[in-house]
C-alpha cells in the first residue's frame, strides 16, 4: 500500500500503519471496536440522530473512512426503525487512500453493509481536491473535502457533531491547536458534541481557549480516558468535567510549549 500497510487489529477489523506519520490509523486493540467506542456509544451518537429531521456531522481526518461506514451501518437500523435523518458528513482528508488500497480493507465487510466491495470504489474511486459529494444512503451524504482543513469551505449548516479523529497532537500538531478548534466552535450549533480519541492536558487546554467546555470519559481498549467537549455545559451532564478556565490559564502561560 505505497508508504502504509495494513494490519489487522484484535477485533479482525483492519487498520492501517502510516509511514508519513508513523502511527496507525486506528487502535489495534480494535479498529471498529474503538470507533463505536469513541465517536458512536460514548457521544450517545446514535440517541441524538433519533427523531431528527436533518443532522449535520464532522469528522477531522477521513482516513479510511471507518467512521462513515459505522454510521453507514447504525443508520440503517435507523431505517428500519423509521426514525431516519437526513444527515451530511462532512469529513476532510489531506491524503486520501487510493481506491486499490481501500478496496484491502475489510471494514464494509465485518460491518455487513450491502455493497461492500463496490463501497470502495463508490467513495475513494473519482475523488478531486476540494469539496466531493457522495450518495452513501438516501439518508446519509458524504461530503469529503480532499486538501487542508485551513483550506475547507464553512458548511451550510452549523454542526451538531465532530468526530475529531487526526493524527495525534505529536505528529500532526497543526490540527490540534486553539484556531482550529475556534473555527470548528464557528462552524456548530449550540448543542454541538465534539468526541476525540485524544486526552492530552495540552488538548484540553487549546479546546478551553476557543471557548469549548471539556470533560473526560474512559477511553476505548485499555486507554485510560478519553475527551468529550461541548459549548454549551449542560450538554457535558453525566461526564466528568476538568477546569476548563484553568486549563486554559495554563495554556496561556506557555505550559505546554
């Protein structure tokens, strides 16, 4: 796979080594175990979207888009249900996987999606730089924008959820800073939920300085924890806040330089 390489992590599930950033792409404890885990059961995901007539969502770094096929997958229980939205994802990816090297993983499979060996193709196969737009579902469209987050456009309509999934703050620092969480606050609603695998103190902080709210949860396949985030504090009811003044204080003093 060029300069990554498949693994097959302790649910079965595939991820991918990256050599550009020298870490994987999910957890290898469980690719899909840890994306319910982080972006889906903690966040109560799946609750929110019952009942609802549209819901916007965004991923920070598409990867090999696993996020998108758990949705994929919980949204067609949804249907079944008759409780469908019509959601938009809009996902950006700076390095997108070819069509081949997605076409070797195994997530749409062990996910049980229809279509799984045509999904590949469908969502990697025509993409341009900038903003593409898929038909994954009748109730679910991906927008993913290929190039830098600093480069996106704003959404049409603010976002309720941010799956916040890049690289750690170790190799991919650019995306882990007080700017862009303060224009991901620009882009949400008020009730906005912000899920990341990440629990740095020094990410912590840069969310307080853009005016986020912040919690811990535990983390998925034996990490210690996990952050939840939000701008409206009642949203955090059942978390365990921090001090988000304090650790703000903090970050302003330098003590994560």
């Amino acid at each position: 796979m060029s300069d990554n390489r498949i693994h097959t992590s302790k649910d079965g599930s595939h991820t991918v080594w990256s050599e550009r950033f020298r870490q994987y792409y999910h957890n290898p404890n469980g690719a899909v175990a840890e994306s319910h885990h982080v972006f889906f059961d903690t966040p109560r995901l799946l609750d929110r979207l019952r009942g609802e007539d549209t819901f916007e969502i965004f991923e920070m770094g598409f990867g090999t888009g696993l996020n998108l096929l758990v949705l994929a997958s919980l949204v067609k229980e949804l249907d079944q249900q008759g409780k469908t939205s019509e959601i938009t994802f809009r996902s950006v990816e700076a390095f997108p996987l070819s069509p081949d090297q997605a076409s070797e993983l195994n997530h749409a499979r062990q996910l049980g999606l229809p279509d799984a060996d045509e999904l590949p193709e469908l969502i990697f196969g025509h993409l341009e730089p900038g903003l593409n737009t898929i038909e994954l579902l009748p109730s679910l469209k991906l927008e993913l924008f290929v190039g830098p987050f600093s480069e996106m456009p704003p959404p049409e309509r603010p976002f309720r959820a941010i799956l916040f999934d890049p690289f750690s703050p170790d190799v991919n620092p650019d995306l882990w800073t007080p700017e862009v969480f303060e224009k991901l606050a620009s882009w949400s609603a008020g009730d906005v939920i912000l899920s990341t695998y990440g629990a740095a103190s020094s990410a912590r902080a840069a969310m307080a300085v853009a005016g986020w709210r912040v919690a811990r949860a535990t983390g998925a396949l034996g990490k210690r924890e996990m952050t939840i985030a939000a701008l409206d504090a009642d949203q955090l009811v059942g978390y365990k806040k921090v001090n988000s003044e304090r650790l703000a204080e903090r970050f302003r003093r330098g003590e994560f330089d």
